[in-house]
C-alpha cells in the first residue's frame, strides 16, 4: 500500500517553495510540516528538499518524485470531484460552437432537449462555419467535422459523416455520367470553401482540384444548384442523403468514396473537466453514436 504521510505536505512545499507558506495552505503548523517532509526523506531515505535560510527548493530526485506525487493527488482529487458531483445537477452556463448546418439540424435539437433535462443550465449555442478560438472567447465546447488540425485540443469522436458525390438526373442526361475520377475535369463541379474535393483511390486519400462556374460557402446552396441541374456536387450525407433516396439525386463515383469522416468534440485541455461538461459530453456521443 502506498503510504501518503508526508506526501501533501513535501507537494506543498515544492509548489510554495517555502515551509512556511505551505503551512498557511494546509491550515496546519510550520513544524508539523517540517516534521512530515523528515520522516518523508528518511523513509524515502533521499534528500528532497535543498534547505536555506532564504530559500527553498526541490533536488532532482525530489523533482521527479514531486512530478509523480503531483499526478497521484490529481488523480484523487479528480476521483473525488467525480464523486462528490456524480448524483448533481449541473448548473451555470456552458458555451458551445458549431458549424451551422449540422448545428441547426443535429446540435441544436440535442442541445434543447438537455436544457429540458437540466432547465437550471444557461446554455449559449453559437453557430458559425469560423474556427473560433475556444479559450479566448470562453467557449466549453466545440463541434467541428471532418479531419482535425488543433492539436492543443482535447477531442472526443462523436460519430461519423459520409461524403456524397451527386448530380441531378437532368444534369446527367445532358452531360453525361463520370465514371472515373479523371472525368471529372469535364464536368461541372460546383465549389464550396475548399478547391478540391476529398477521394480514395487504389487504399489511398487523394484530393482532386475541380473547377465549376459555382463558388458557394453554403452547403444548402450547393444542394439548391445540384437540384436543379447546374453540376455535380461532393457533399456530407446530411446534406443529400434524402435527395439520393427520393430519386433527385444520383450518387456517383462510389467506388472512391473516401472514408467516413469524424465527429468531434473540441475542448480545452483540462485535466477537471466539469461536471457539466462531461455530462453533455456523454450525452452528445450516446445520442449521436446511435
């Protein structure tokens, strides 16, 4: 069994540097202090601690000691926060972005339903298709689609979306249907925020330039112009799933479909993540993962 004596008070003491102070933290003497960190080094049989009359200051053994010892009170005070906070109701204010077509149609519905759950939370739902900065502008959480790029970030899979290559039946009489990634070039592809569209050929991604006479930043937008025979269009599945079931789209180029894309959940790297984070965090993934 580990034996904690001496422990709190050898944390306190390195963070502090200085007996005395840790003293004040823990509400206890300067001696009793003293005395812990003693029997600490003497059990230990190491010297932790350089002593001064003006400072003091962890050896490098006593560092390497601090940084595990650090971890294992983490570690039990997270274990206790999750206690103490596991039968709560969570409360204040949760900040979240999203992007605003899957927010309106996926987020925001969920999100309504856990106010309803939990009516004493203030939750301000922000939809934007702009990678805000979670941290300067006091955001919880972020829903983001597809490959990640912020590594600062801790993110949760959510689900999954997947990538539909489509045109109209009309637009396919006229101009023909591409049977090759190649045909591409003499079509219609209708652009939205990126030049390219995203493939997989022989087990490997590969992103393919296209060129349209469209450019729109709005996933509806690009469904309206497909719909009604301008060009082809690669779109996320909730965007065009029920145009494909009901006949007024037609999937193309399946066979280089690329792999499902993730859904995340973006937040800031933080060892107590707060209980009502967590709770939504949990709940997005059980409902969404269905």
């Amino acid at each position: 069994m580990f034996n904690w004596e001496g422990v709190c008070e050898f944390v306190a003491v390195a963070e502090a540097e200085s007996f005395t102070a840790a003293a004040k933290q823990l509400g206890i003497s300067t001696a009793q202090v003293s005395r812990q960190v003693s029997a600490l080094e003497t059990r230990l049989m190491t010297k932790l601690l350089h002593r001064t009359t003006r400072k003091v200051s962890v050896t490098e053994v006593g560092n390497t000691y601090y940084q595990q010892c650090r971890q294992l009170l983490d570690g039990l005070d997270a274990a206790e926060r999750m206690v103490t906070n596991l039968q709560s109701t969570p409360t204040g204010k949760l900040k979240i972005t999203a992007p605003v077509t899957y927010g309106e149609r996926s987020i925001a519905p969920l999100v309504n339903n856990f106010i309803a759950k939990y009516p004493d939370l203030n939750v301000q739902l922000h939809l934007t298709n702009l990678k805000v900065d979670l941290i300067d502008e006091g955001y919880d959480l972020a829903i983001r689609l597809g490959k990640l790029n912020d590594s600062t970030m801790m993110a949760k899979r959510l689900s999954s979306r997947t990538l539909y290559v489509c045109a109209s039946p009309a637009y396919l009489a006229t101009f023909g249907i591409p049977h090759s990634i190649s045909e591409l070039d003499r079509h219609n592809c209708l652009q939205g925020t990126l030049d390219y569209w995203h493939f997989q050929e022989q087990g490997k991604v590969r992103n393919v330039r296209i060129k349209g006479n469209l450019n729109c930043n709005s996933g509806r937008g690009l469904v309206d112009a497909a719909l009604k025979g301008i060009g082809i269009v690669q779109l996320p599945d909730y965007y065009v799933v029920p145009h494909i079931e009901s006949g007024e789209l037609i999937s193309l180029l399946e066979q280089n479909r690329e792999a499902d894309e993730g859904i995340w959940a973006l937040y800031p790297h933080n060892r107590h993540l707060s209980p009502k984070v967590r709770l939504f965090l949990d709940y997005l993934a059980e409902e969404l993962g269905q």
